[in-house]
C-alpha cells in the first residue's frame, strides 16, 4: 500500500516518513494495533536471523537482547533500567503484586478493566477489591486503600485514567499504585516513575512480537517477592543454574521471567525503531487519525465513546460489521459490540477514510 500523510513534509516529519515507509508495507488497511502491533522490517530480518543461527548451529547472543530491550523500554518510560523486570505476562506480574499484599487489602480498580490487571487480585480470595467506574478511580481512594490498579488507557474503548488523579489521591491515603501501560507504551506521554509499579505487554504499542513484557518496580522493590525467581533472576546468572540460588540480582532483574529469546531478539529492534521516531511524533501522528475518524463518525451520524487524546475510538452499535470490514480488507475489533478501530504509526489518512467510505455504503 501507499504511504499518504498528511501535510507538507519537512525535517523531522520527512524523517518520521522515510523510517515508516522503510518498516512497513501492510498489504491491507489494518487499524487492530489495540490488538496486536505489526512487526518492522527490521524486527522480521532480527527473527529471521536468530531462527537461522540456532538452526545452523551457531545461536546469537539472545540474552544480550534481552538487556538491549530492557534499556530501550527503560529509556522510553524514563526509568533506570535497574526498576525494569522482564518476562512474558502482565497476568503474572499482576500476580506477583497481588501476592505481596496482606489478608484483607483493599484494592480499587476500574470496573471491566483487562482481567490480566484485575484477575489476580480477585482469585487470591482473601483481598477487599472495589471496582468503580474509570472516572471515579481517584475519589475511591481512602484511608486504608492499600493499592490502586488501572490501566491507563482502556482496552475496550481506549478511556484514559486521569492518572495524575489517581497518583495524588494514592499518595494522600498511603496507597501504592499500579499502573498497565499495554494499551499505551509506545504513543502515551507515561513517566514510569510516578508509580510504584507499571507493566505492559509489548506486541501491541511497542511493535514488539509476543512474549515480550515488562515491569516497572520501586527501587526498593515496594514488598514484591520474586516468588517464581529461576536462575536468570541471579546476581550472576551463570553461577546460579545449580541449586537454590546464592544472590539475587539487586536490580529488578530478580523478577524476570525466564525470557522467551527468539521475541526478545526481533523486540530490541521495534524498540529501538520507536526511539528512533520519538514519542512525540508517533503520539501526534497517532492521535491525528483518531480525530479524522472521530470527525468522520460525526459526519456519518455515528457517535464514538468519548475517550479524548487517545488514538483507539469505540463506536457502539459498529461492532457487528467487523466481518464485513475484514472481508473488505479492513482489519478492526468487536469488543463488547463496539467497533474499535486503533491508529498507530503505520497507518495514514487515507486508511481512515477507507474505513468511513466502507460504514458509510
């Protein structure tokens, strides 16, 4: 397909161009990145290469992707990379922060948030867990409210937590926050380092492939327990493999999962292409198509949940013509019956409209 932005080209914007169009060439319209990022070029030729070696014998160095992305994902979210864990599930770390929490912890959440955010905390049996609605997080906050979960932007319908809100009524009461970034590393303006703890699955924002995850974690740890700590959670790795293990790492990396190395290898470099380009340009360009579809909506007579500056738009009542869209060669969700279109880097203006002209026929 054709690449068509918007507007006359010049410095950076022409650069943001020119490392697009050499990353990616969908041969659709594909608007699903709230449900899985397209991988980069360099990103394929990285898999590519590391499947090649390991089948020829001669297996790349993986483990120093692993420490590569982490950097970059630490850079990205403005942390050291020292607070960075890095394993595979934000379920599990969910699980993890769960875990460390005393019998009969209150723990407020917003009502149908992701269940890999909110699960954990509900199957441990032994926690007060209040859902309240997305708008009503920060007030629900109180004296003896232990920990506040949201996501930061919806999966759903792509709301974005007021999370200045929610740091600052955590930070009254004395509760710690817990915040997953998967629907929004990679476009949202998000300094990591606000909140006790942040995760985020990387295949969707990130451009990462599956089995890439991190976590963000306080530098004194904030009371998590490495429960599920193997030989890669090490001071020294190498010198761990046999028996328990003799020291810990005293960075984060005591909570990494045993990394899934083939995604790592190909996610350093969709890490590195997104630092390339910026977040302030990727956000801009992101949030720009969402209003094209916004104002189209509106043209069309269909109106979209309010969810303001986030590049995911759910309209109500769309969802069922997913089929039909697919079929067309246009690449959306159904989520609760809404129809949820999701704008990221590689998509363009001309790929909106394409949407709008299929509802509108």
């Amino acid at each position: 397909m054709d690449f068509d932005f918007a507007g006359p080209h010049s410095g950076p914007m022409e650069t943001f161009e020119t490392l697009v169009r050499a990353e990616f060439a969908p041969r659709n319209t594909y608007l699903n990145t709230a449900s899985l990022g397209l991988l980069p070029a360099r990103t394929v030729a990285a898999l590519h290469h590391a499947v090649q070696a390991a089948a020829d014998g001669q297996p790349t160095d993986m483990f120093a992707d692993v420490e590569a992305a982490r950097a970059s994902f630490a850079r990205l979210l403005r942390v050291p990379g020292r607070r960075v864990a890095a394993g595979g599930s934000v379920a599990v770390y969910s699980g993890v922060i769960a875990a460390a929490l005393p019998e009969g912890a209150e723990v407020v959440t917003a009502e149908d948030d992701f269940s890999s955010v909110v699960n954990p905390f509900h199957v441990r049996g032994d926690l007060k867990v209040r859902g309240v609605p997305l708008e009503r997080v920060a007030d629900a906050v109180r004296p003896g409210t232990a920990l506040v979960a949201v996501s930061a932007a919806q999966s759903a319908d792509g709301r974005i937590a007021d999370l200045a809100a929610v740091r600052a009524a955590a930070r009254e009461h004395g509760a710690r926050t817990y915040v997953d970034a998967s629907q929004a590393a990679g476009w949202l303006d998000l300094d990591a380092g606000a909140y006790d703890f942040v995760s985020a699955v990387a295949f969707k924002w990130l451009l990462c492939p599956r089995g890439v995850t991190f976590l963000v974690v306080p530098e004194d740890f904030g009371g998590l327990r490495p429960l599920f700590a193997g030989w890669v959670a090490g001071e020294r790795p190498w010198d761990s493999c046999y028996g328990p293990v003799g020291e810990l790492a005293q960075s984060a990396r005591r909570f990494d999962e045993s990394p899934a190395l083939f995604s790592y290898a190909g996610g350093r470099r969709s890490l590195e292409l997104l630092e390339e380009l910026g977040a302030d340009a990727v956000r801009a360009h992101d949030l720009a198509l969402a209003d094209r579809f916004r104002a189209g909506l509106h043209s069309l007579g269909h109106e979209p949940i309010p969810a303001p500056a986030s590049p995911i738009v759910s309209v109500p009542g769309l969802g069922s013509r997913q089929g039909e869209l697919s079929g067309a060669g246009i690449e959306v969700s159904d989520r609760a019956g809404n129809l949820r279109a999701a704008f990221h880097l590689y998509n363009t203006p001309a790929d909106v409209d394409r949407l709008l002209d299929v509802l509108a026929g």
